[in-house]
C-alpha cells in the first residue's frame, strides 16, 4: 500500500483546520495539523509535506515570513495561503514566490465552501 503525500496544515481555526483535514483525507492527502507557527519549521522538517496549507495571519509566521523561510530552504511543494480578504500583502507574499521561481504559491479567501478548499488542495 502507498504512503499517501503528507500535506502540512498551519492554521489556528479549528473549525477550519479540522475541515482542512478531512478535505484533505479525501483527496488523498496525510494531514498534520498544527496550530501556530513556532511548529511550523519543525513540522515541515519532520515531514517534509507535500502540499503547504498556511494561514497567512498565523501568529509567529505570518505569510510574508513563510514565503521567505520556504524560499530559503529551497521549498518546491505548493503553497496554499488562507485569508478571511485580499490585501496588498497576499500579492507581496505571490511576488516573493514567483521571484524565486520554486514552488506554486495561491491564495484561498475564507470562508470557503468544502468544494474551493478542494480545489485548492489539487496538486
């Protein structure tokens, strides 16, 4: 039997973090949860996800903050950045991605409907 890809969830809802994950199962996915972003580096270390789900608000690694720490560790797993509205700083978070030219970077507005975070999660 196939391991599935692990997908690595940052987000401090959980509400949205346990739909997360079971949008996640669903489509093939092995979740890890986490909940703030002191786990994160530590997280995707141990398990080197193949799919990055992040809040962009997350408390000690926001989206900027990530986008440069993926960027320097040579991240080439998709990114999937949530927000509750589009601001300036998710297109700065898109151009650090796109500069860098490694991985896929998009933008998921909350709420979303189960079938938008499936979406998403479509690697």
């Amino acid at each position: 039997m196939d391991i599935p890809p692990k997908i690595l969830i940052c987000h401090d809802d959980a509400d949205f973090a346990i739909a997360a994950c079971e949008t996640a199962t669903n489509s093939g996915f092995q979740p890890v949860a986490i909940n703030d972003g002191r786990q994160f580096k530590t997280a995707y270390n141990d398990h080197r996800p193949a799919l990055i789900l992040h809040e962009f608000f997350t408390e000690f690694l926001d989206g900027i903050e990530l986008v440069k720490w993926l960027v320097e560790q040579q991240n080439r797993s998709p990114v999937v950045l949530t927000i509750n509205r589009q601001i300036s700083l998710t297109r700065a978070a898109v151009a650090l991605a796109r500069n860098a030219d490694l991985f896929a970077l998009s933008i998921l507005i909350r709420p979303a409907s189960d079938v938008e975070l499936a979406d998403a999660l479509r690697i």
